[in-house]
C-alpha cells in the first residue's frame, strides 16, 4: 500500500511538471490570454482610429477656415496662397502621422515640379515642404470636403483624355512666366512606390514655352520595420473612403522627400525631354529606396 501511494505521488508530480513545462499550459488559459491580447490590440486601434478622426475633422475644419477668412477661392493662384497650403498640409501630416523627412534641400526657384505619385497623401507630403501649385484628375474636385478644400488652394483640375490637357498646359505656362510655380503627376496614376511608371511628358511642354526647368521630386513611404510601407499607396479597386479608414489605423509612417537638380529646358522638345525625365526619376526613386530602406529593392523601373 505504501509502495502504491508512493507511485501515484510521483505519476502526479510528473503532470504537474508536464503542465508547468512551457508549451503544456492550460489550453483554457492560452485562449483567455490571447482573447485578452486581441482585445487590447483592439481597444488600441480604436483609440488611435478615434483620436486621428477627431483631428483630421478639426484639420479639415481648419483648412476652410483659411479659406474663407482669407478669401483663398477669390483669386486662388495667387502665389502668396502657397504658404496657407503649406501650413495646412503639415497639418495633414501631423493628423495621419506621417514624419516628413527631407533630403537635400527643398528648392525655391521657379520650375515645373514633377513627382512619382503613390497616393493622395503625396499632396500633404509635397505641400507641407515646398511651396507650389498641383495639379491633380478632375476626380479629385468631387471628392468630399477634400476637394473643395483642394480648389480654394489653387489646385488645377484636368480631365483624363480630352482637350483639356492644352488648356491646362497654356495655363500652367502663363504660371510659369510668371514665376508661380506648378506641380504635377506624369505617371498620371498611383503606384505601389516600387517604381516608376510611364511618364506622360506632354505637359512638359509648358515648361518649354516657359523657358523654366524641370525640378524632379520623390517620395518614399517608410513604415516602422524599415520596410516600402504598403498602406499609404492608393491602389487597386481600394475605395477613397476604405483608404482613409486604412490610413487613419495605420501607424507612424515616415515620408522620405528627396529633390533632384532642376533640368533645363533650353533645347528640348517635348519628344526629348520626356526620356530624360523618366531616367531621371527612375533613378533618383532607386537611389531614394537604397538610402532609406533597411533591405533595399531588387526592381527594374515600370514603364506600363
């Protein structure tokens, strides 16, 4: 009887051992635990989600509010306008939590302002450093409460395939002339921001006309792992609503802002200087990347 009580307290001091070991836990245990941890993750996005929507709402309220008091939508070219939308872009920045870091210096002679496009928060990246006027798709002036906001900074709206194009390049010209300067988005879509697509060079002409350079601007969205973050680009079937849920979740992302050297115009045609354009952007996003990225990208530029 003895012998069998011994046996059955060390049978029982192994499955207490079994159970203490780490990976022999309570499975109950390991469930409430994670259902605990799901829920903290949860309760933090919401707070984050809540405090971001809550500033972007007073950003936006904000940003009309220059407007109107300054009487932006009565002559919204004017160039002293610029310095209410760069105030208001930084604004943007600071509600989605986007670390604007600038490589070089940010020009300020007149030119025609060229970028790769990865998103409508390119807009608040550009604008919160350099002082410019965008031209963005004419979709862009029916968004909600955005586009209205966009119209009274002077932004130019133009129509995918239709004349409108040549209107638009007449007017950019006229800018140009005159010293204000103008930005614009020559892959005329968004990309994922691993390289450049095909660049539409015809409103490269206004510099032409204009006897103005070309100043090449880029951008790269950098997420905490070091890594191309992938929530900021704009793409796919992803709605605008849906994306600005997404980006009002996401964490700190920081925007890397490199400017290249202005390219003269003189002797170019359009046909010449679109190339040039291209190998330029194509090679200042891949220098960008190998600078800012912890694993750099093995990618060959887009041209589709």
């Amino acid at each position: 009887m003895h012998v069998q009580n011994e046996q059955y307290r060390m049978v029982k001091i192994r499955e207490d051992d079994d159970l203490n070991r780490p990976g022999n836990s309570d499975p109950c245990m390991h469930s409430t635990i994670n259902n605990e941890t799901s829920e903290i993750r949860g309760l933090a996005k919401f707070l984050l989600y809540s405090r971001k929507m809550v500033a972007s709402v007073a950003a936006v309220s904000e940003g009309f509010y220059l407007v109107y008091r300054h009487g932006l939508y009565k002559n919204p070219n004017n160039p002293h306008n610029t310095r209410y939308v760069q105030y208001f872009c930084r604004q943007l920045c600071k509600v989605f939590n986007i670390e604007v870091q600038v490589h070089g210096t940010i020009p300020r002679e007149p030119a025609l302002w060229v970028s790769n496009h990865v998103s409508w928060l390119d807009i608040a990246v550009l604008g919160s450093s350099a002082r410019v006027f965008f031209l963005a798709k004419a979709e862009i002036e029916q968004w909600p409460l955005l586009g209205k906001l966009a119209k009274g900074g002077g932004t130019l709206f133009i129509k995918r395939g239709s004349g409108d194009s040549v209107r638009i390049r007449e007017q950019i010209t006229g800018f140009l002339k005159q010293d204000i300067p103008v930005l614009f988005f020559p892959e005329a879509t968004t990309s994922d921001g691993r390289a450049i697509k095909k660049v539409h060079g015809r409103i490269l002409g206004a510099a032409i006309e204009a006897k103005r350079p070309v100043q090449i601007c880029l951008i790269c969205y950098v997420n905490q792992q070091g890594e191309l973050d992938t929530v900021a680009p704009f793409i796919g079937q992803v709605g605008f609503a849906e994306h600005v849920r997404k980006v009002l979740e996401m964490p700190n992302v920081t925007a890397h802002l490199m400017a290249l050297p202005g390219i003269s115009t003189e002797g170019h045609t359009v046909d010449t200087l679109t190339p040039l354009v291209q190998e330029k952007m194509n090679e200042g996003l891949k220098y960008l990347q190998n600078k800012v990225l912890k694993t750099p990208l093995e990618v060959t530029a887009s041209v589709s």
